[in-house]
C-alpha cells in the first residue's frame, strides 16, 4: 500500500463572519488541488462574536483529535480579536483577509476600511438592477419559450437538448449580469439543415454547445428512461446534425461534456467577448 492512500483524512473549516461563500469557493479550489486525499468539509459563516469564535475553536480542537491530524482553517475575519482566537485552535490557520490586506495597506500607503461583508453588498444600485433584469431575462428566455427582445440579449446559447445552456445562461445572469438566453436545436431543424427563423438574423450573439453523445444519453435517460428522446442513437444523431449545422453557420461552440458550469460561464465570457456587467 502507497504512502499516499495511509494518509488519514482531513477536517477542512471554511469559517467567515459573513456568508462564507467568497472562502468555501476559494479553499475548496485549493484543497482540489490535492486529488489524493480524502478532505471532511465544514462551512460555518456568521462567525460575528468571540463567544461564537471561542465555541467553533473548541470544536477544531475535537476535530483534532478524533482525525488525529491537525484540521485546516480557511477563513477571511476582518475583527483582529477574532482571527487571534482561531490562530489559538489546534489547526493549520489561514486567514486569507489577513495575508492579502495587510501587504495591501502597506504598498497604497493607506488602511483599508476592514468593513464586514464589503464582498457581497448590495448598496450599488446599479449593480443590483442590472443582476436582477439579467436574471428576469434569463429565466424569460430559456428554452426558447419567448421569442421577444432578443436583440437585448447579450449572448444567445444554442444546442441540443440537455447540452448545458440553461444553467450556464443563469450563471451569466447572476455572477456576471449577463441576459443570457438559449434556444435548443431539435431534429426538425437538422432535416432543413438551417437555423430557426427566430436566430437568423442574430448570428452574432449565437454560441453554440455540443456535447459527447454517450454522456448526453445517461443525463437525457435520467429525465426520460427508456425514450427514444434519451436513447444513443438519437443522441448521436442530434449531437451530429447539430456540430454540422453550426459548421454550416459559422456560429463557434464548444464541448460542455467535461466542464463545471463555472468553467462553461467563464469560456463563453471569454471566447464570445462578453463584458462583465456587474462584480
């Protein structure tokens, strides 16, 4: 038995005094990095007090001692008596608001406002109106259900069925403020070998997804067990009727098989030419 698989698992604490969520994305991205190793993964946010901090070390301090390994500690605080107590727990502690801001301050030249929660506010107006109309017409265009304003669509994903496009359309909506809509190919359109007539004069906005035919039959036989819809022949007949058609078209895709949503949203941000809308 390898070295490697005799290493025990590991507690891994996202902690915050806000949502967590700008932490738990940034330590579970590094602990990934460690594709060996078996990581027990706790989130805990709203960490505004020291009696709370001094509960939460008392229980790294179990955790410690049940894994028989020090447990790791992501977390960003901005109180200073806060981070000191953590820093006190049995634990491999680090507190990214610390790391960063600190040289931060030093090269500026000035003190940050160590405000909690500054990340995720919403006193931007204009931030906050443009995710939620991003959203309103994201959730209104999917699927091709309405045909109206698409020209204020700032991207237009089109595809087979189940090929990724509405998750990544409400991904753009909401982290980047982007009306994203989609519109899905479906074998009437692969018989005329041309787009609908609602995308023809919106080539422009159109990107495309495609995907491997055998995993689009598991996702589509999970919806619908045993259908012609799900089945493999369909499958490879609409994953290759539809490449062709966007070969024919001029209109760029990708394929969405092995990619998160996140790596779907960030390629078509970047290969489309997508500016950001909100932050």
């Amino acid at each position: 038995m390898s070295t490697m698989a005799k290493l025990p698992r590991r507690s891994a604490f996202f902690l915050s005094d806000r949502t967590g969520i700008t932490i738990e994305m940034l330590g579970h991205s590094l602990l990934r990095q460690f594709e060996n190793l078996t990581f027990t993964e706790i989130v805990l946010p709203y960490l505004d007090t020291t009696e709370k901090a001094k509960a939460i070390v008392a229980q790294i301090n179990e955790y410690a001692a049940l894994d028989g390994v020090r447990p790791l500690v992501f977390s960003t605080f901005v109180n200073a008596e806060i981070r000191s107590l953590l820093d006190s727990a049995n634990a491999l502690h680090m507190d990214c608001f610390n790391i960063f801001i600190n040289p931060l301050e030093t090269e500026l030249g000035v003190r940050s406002s160590h405000t909690v929660g500054r990340s995720h506010r919403v006193d931007d107006r204009m931030d906050y109106g443009q995710r939620i109309e991003a959203i309103r017409y994201t959730l209104e265009h999917d699927d091709g259900v309405s045909h109206r304003n698409w020209q204020q669509a700032g991207i237009i994903l089109i595809g087979v069925s189940r090929s990724g496009k509405t998750p990544t359309c409400l991904y753009l909506a909401l982290q980047y403020g982007i009306c994203a809509a989609n519109y899905p190919l479906v074998p009437e359109d692969f018989r005329y070998r041309r787009l609908p007539v609602e995308l023809q004069n919106l080539r422009e906005k159109l990107f495309g997804f495609t995907a491997d035919p055998v995993r689009l039959h598991q996702i589509r036989n999970e919806r619908k067990p045993g259908s012609e819809y799900a089945s493999l022949k369909n499958c490879e007949y609409e994953v290759r009727e539809a490449e062709a058609l966007m070969r024919q078209e001029g209109i760029p895709y990708l394929d969405a098989t092995s990619k998160s949503i996140e790596e779907l949203a960030t390629a078509v941000l970047h290969e489309a030419k997508l500016e950001r809308k909100i932050y």
